[in-house]
C-alpha cells in the first residue's frame, strides 16, 4: 500500500480564491483610477492600461501568496477496494464500489480530480499555474502515479470517455470514467 501525498486544495477553496481575485482586481482598479483622476482630470487610454497592468500585477502576487497560505496536504492510499482519503484533518473511507464516476481533467499545469459516489463529491485541485498556485510539479505528478495505480481498476469496471477536442492543446487531459451498468 503506497501513500501519495501532494498539496492541493478542494473545490471550495479553489472558489473563494477566484472571488477574492475578482473584488481584488475591481477594487484596485477603482482605487486606482480614482488616484489617475485626482492627478490628472483627463485620463488616457494608455493610463487607463497602465491601471489595468498594475492591478493584475498586485492580484496575481496576492492569488500566489494566498495560493501557498490556503492549500492543505492530501493523502491518497489505495488499500483492500477502498481509497482513503486524508484532508484538513478529515478521513474518508471510500469503498471503490461505491464510486459511480471518476472525472480527472488538466494540463500541463493543472489538474482536476473528482470522485463522485452516491453519498459525495471529492474535488481535488491541483496546480502550478498563475492563477492557481497551490502545487508544485512533483505534485502533479504524484496525483498522476495515484491514477496509474488506479488505471486497472478503472479498465475494468468503468467505461472510458475521453472528451478532448482536436484542438486541444498537447498535455491537455479530460477523461471520465462511469460505472458500468
């Protein structure tokens, strides 16, 4: 029984982090255009650009530290048909019966792992990205080999669909994978 641990954050906690981003961004840039207007009355177009940049900048500094103070530590074990799961001081015991779907989504950067059963939904973020800076590389990879491990059970007893377009770009994974009736 191997033990996959990686820093990650669930869905919740990916949702509060875009919406501090959001009202981050408006309120500087209203803050900020107010501070352009007070010193000069006509503001330009390439002000007005230079306010944009100079808020995205603060929000991204912000969305990586908030990123590293909010992700907490997973661990995965796959053990006698059961998976457990260890979060933010939660135990979980899933029965792989239990599991109705599998959905594992990302690329090169991210990654989204759910398994939804009768009673649940696990959500599972991973990511090294701008934007969402909870992992770090080895992390990924980590919830990868979890998958591996995983991969001959789901041969078995689930149906594969792979949802990725033509012009998605490489690294891009969308797999879900339904019980079999």
């Amino acid at each position: 029984m191997k033990e996959y641990k990686f820093y990650g954050v669930d869905f919740k906690t990916e949702l509060k982090l875009g919406g501090i981003c959001g009202v981050l961004i408006l309120c500087l840039l209203t803050f900020i255009e107010i501070i352009f207007h007070q010193i000069t009355p006509r503001v330009s177009l390439y002000q007005r650009m230079i306010n944009i940049f100079i808020s995205l900048a603060i929000t991204l500094l912000l969305i990586r530290f908030l990123g590293k103070k909010l992700r907490k530590i997973w661990i995965l074990q796959l053990k006698d048909k059961k998976i457990l799961i260890e979060y933010n001081k939660k135990k979980k015991e899933i029965n792989l019966d239990q599991i109705k779907k599998i959905i594992i989504n990302g690329g090169s950067e991210l990654r989204y792992f759910t398994i939804i059963t009768s009673i649940e939904k696990i959500k599972i973020r991973l990511g090294t990205g701008a934007l969402a800076p909870f992992s770090k590389k080895k992390d990924l990879e980590e919830i990868d080999c979890f998958t591996k491990q995983l991969q001959p059970y789901l041969n078995q007893n689930f149906i594969k669909n792979d949802r990725r377009v033509k012009l998605s770009p490489p690294g891009t994974i969308k797999l879900t994978y339904t019980r079999k009736t």
